[in-house]
C-alpha cells in the first residue's frame, strides 16, 4: 500500500495545505502535534512545515511506514522536532509522552472497530484547550463523466455502490466493531470536546491532468478493478480492463477528458480549557 499511500497523499496536498493553514488559524501555536494514522508521513511532514515551532509524532501501526515518514522528515530537514509512534488506534496512545495540543486522524478512525471509544481516547490525550481536528467523509472523488464513450454510462456512480457495500462488511469485519450513526460532531461531543467547527476542502484538477495526477487516477482504477471485482458485472468489468489498457486510446492512459475533484471534510473538537 505504501506507493499507493504516498502517491495520494502527495496528490492531495494543496486541499491538505489548505486544511491545516485553516486550523492554524484556530490553533496557531500548538507545541506538540500528532498525525494519528499518519501511515508514510506525507500530511505529518505538511503538519510540522504549516507549525515551525512546533513538535510532531507520526503515530500508526505500521513500523514499515513509519520508517519512510523518518526519512521523509530528514530529506525536508525537519528530523529535529519529528519523531514517530508504533501504535495500533484501537489499543488507544497510551504511550504518547506528553498531551497534544493539536491531534489530526485523517480517514484512520473507521479502521477501528469501536470508534466512539477511539475518539474518547483521542479526546484524553489532548492537553488543556487541545484541538482535535478529524477528517472522515466528504464526496466520492469523480475522475470520469458520466458518459466516457465505451460502456454503459454511469459507471463510476457504481463503483462507488459496490464500495459503499465493501466499505460497511470492512467495517463489521473489525475487532470490536460497533455500529455508529456517523454524526461526527455529536460523538466529539459525547467524547467530551466541544464542537467548534466543520469545514470541506476541495481538489480540483481539471483536464488536462498532470502526469502524476494521471498516474494516481490509473493506481486508484487498478485497485478498484482488483478489490471490487466480485460485486461488478460483466460489462462494467470489460470497460475497467480498457480504461486500464495502457494500448487502447480510450484508456485513461491517453484520453484528454480525466480530471479529479474531490472534497474532504474535517470536523473540530477543542477540549475544555
């Protein structure tokens, strides 16, 4: 997963850039930041350069991710106020040494079973007046109209219902799952953190894509193809196979007409002071 992690973290940095100058405005100088699930260290690196004063630990599960967020922190320069934690979300950061004062979780927290308990932990590891800044939801990213020419039209309204489907047996599927209606102000309000802001971002790249936003829209196609194959039919799966076909001209290889939007929405909880 990682060249797939890294590709779309590096891809989507200007609507990351664009969250974390937000959140400085509310929370302009945190001296300890954690990226939870901050897999290869893209946003973590982003975080520390938008806080210059500021401390940053890259928390996940993943010691192999961790290891490139290290050595991405030393090409920035940045090693010196940069640390990483191996930790699973769902066992809690009770190994964080000091409280935060700002905690970002982008799209970590559904990978834990018991969301409402990881956010309470989360909550606990905040320092007086702390900001937790969640990233969860926002909008299907489009990449495609709606009519591409080869197919039946409408075949990324599809994909994103055989993924939804996948998305809730992935979520049942974990240790510990336990159903959440997805109100995320009210559970940072039941963890004990008072609400104080929601707010999405955009991407936007219009055609013509750049050449690593092309690259992005091909691995992310390709990891669509392999992972939802079971819940598509026939047909949706031929037309996949050509627009991944680097030889046919209507590929998203070649064709002139692939963009990417996409909106990420980040909620705010600050701690009582």
């Amino acid at each position: 997963m990682l060249p797939m992690l890294e590709q779309e973290a590096e891809l989507f940095t200007p609507l990351y850039r664009q969250a974390a100058a937000w959140l400085r405005e509310r929370k302009p100088e945190p001296e300890l930041i954690a990226d939870v699930g901050s897999g290869p260290g893209v946003i973590s690196c982003l975080l520390a350069e938008t806080f210059p004063q500021a401390r940053v630990i890259a928390v996940d599960g993943a010691g192999s991710l961790l290891e490139h967020a290290r050595a991405r922190a030393a090409r920035l320069g940045i090693a010196d106020r940069f640390s990483t934690l191996e930790a699973e979300l769902a066992d809690g950061l009770g190994d964080l040494e000091y409280p935060a004062d700002l905690l970002w979780a982008s799209r970590s927290l559904h990978h834990v079973g018991d969301q409402r308990a990881a956010l309470t932990d989360f909550a606990s590891r905040l320092a007086p007046g702390g900001t937790l800044a969640l990233l969860e939801g926002g909008l299907p990213a489009r990449y495609l109209p709606r009519d591409i020419g080869i197919g039946r039209p409408g075949l990324q309204a599809r994909l994103d219902a055989v993924l939804e489907e996948w998305f809730t047996r992935m979520r049942a599927e974990l240790p510990g799952a336990a159903e959440e209606t997805e109100d995320w102000p009210a559970l940072l309000t039941a963890a004990g953190l008072r609400h104080t802001a929601t707010r999405t971002f955009l991407l936007d790249l219009p055609a013509p894509l750049s050449d690593e936003a092309r690259a992005w829209v091909v691995t992310t196609l390709t990891h669509r193809r392999e992972g939802l194959a079971d819940g598509l039919d026939a047909d949706d799966l031929a037309t996949l196979d050509r627009l991944l076909d680097p030889d046919d001209k209507a590929s998203v290889h070649h064709r002139p007409d692939v963009f990417v939007l996409a909106a990420q929405t980040v909620y705010v909880g600050v701690k009582a002071a």
